[in-house]
C-alpha cells in the first residue's frame, strides 16, 4: 500500500561536496533548524535595498528613460547597498545557513559531538565539523549547497501552499469585516 502522506514525508538525503574530498550529508531541515535559518535570512539588512534598486530599475516598462538611465539614477545607492550585503551579510548568513543544515546526524557521528546534548534531542553542534567546514568549505560549494537547501526544503512548493491559504484567510477576515460592519449599522 503506498504511503498516503508521501508529499509531506522528509526529502531523501543529499551528498554534499565540501573541501578538496569531503561528502557531508544535507537533509531537509527539521523545524529547529528552520528557525535557525530564517535568523539567518534576518542578518541580510542591505537585501531590501539591493532588490529595490533592481525593481527600480527593471519594474517600469513603460518609462520613456532608458534601462541605462536608470540604472545610472539608482548606482550609487546600488553600489553601497551591494557592498555592505556582500562585504558583511552574505558570507556570515551562508556560512551560518551552512552549519546549520550540515549538522546532520551523520555528519555529527563522521566528526564528533557531545553524547549528552544528543540525548536530550537538542540541535547540537559537532566543533570538528565546524572547523571542517570553516577551513574547507569554498563558496562555490556553498552557493552550491543554498541552491540544495532550497530544493531539498521545497520552499518553492511551500510558499506555493502558503499563498491560498493567505489568500483565503485574508478573504475570511474581509467577509468578517463587513458582516461587523453590517451588525453595527442596523439599529
């Protein structure tokens, strides 16, 4: 009999190249470690800014100034934007998004952790492997790892289901509103 809940069971494990011959294993992340993620995403300040400078840019079609014209207005801004997102942000954000969906418990048992925080079904962090991916990991591997931790996350399909479901709460709480409305001003 096959699985009835099969789309929502975790995704099959991925191997991951870090360093020069390291396979570490990615798997989907649990809802600690989702947490920890999007504390991640949060430390990225100059990524609003950034993507309203490109949607400056790119959002107007029917503007009568020129793609380069707007992207001449908006460099300066752009450039300091861009410098303070990769200068300071990016690499802390995909470093910490790295560890955090590299601890694994394979990953843990290759390198080392401590046996007391495991029992207690903590997320637990392994300093050897820490140090393993502080030392080898390039950020080609990286970026190559983030573009896994997306599908392997199904946030595309995720984000999908989230949508409706605004969509439809939103509409509820619209339909609320006026029947409120309605209650007070009958007499």
């Amino acid at each position: 009999m096959e699985d009835p809940f099969k789309n929502l069971r975790p995704a099959e494990p991925v191997q991951v190249a870090v360093g020069a011959s390291a396979t570490l294993t990615l798997r989907e992340a649990n809802l600690v470690q989702q947490q920890r993620l999007m504390a991640e995403v949060q430390k990225l300040d100059n990524l609003g800014g950034v993507l309203t400078q490109f949607a400056t840019v790119l959002g107007d079609e029917e503007s009568t100034t020129s793609l380069t014209e707007r992207l001449v207005a908006v460099a300066p801004q752009l450039w300091k934007d861009l410098r303070k997102l990769l200068g300071s942000e990016f690499i802390p954000a995909v470093t910490g998004v790295c560890r955090i969906m590299l601890n694994t418990r394979e990953n843990m048992e290759q390198y080392g952790y401590d046996d007391a925080l495991a029992e207690k079904d903590v997320f637990i962090r392994s300093p050897k492997l820490d140090a393993k991916l502080q030392s080898d990991l390039t950020l080609i591997q990286a970026t190559s790892l983030m573009a896994d931790v997306w599908k392997i996350n199904r946030y595309a399909e995720s984000l999908g289901n989230l949508f409706p479901l605004a969509t439809l709460m939103g509409a509820g709480q619209g339909e609320q509103a006026e029947t409120e409305t309605e209650t007070q001003e009958t007499p």
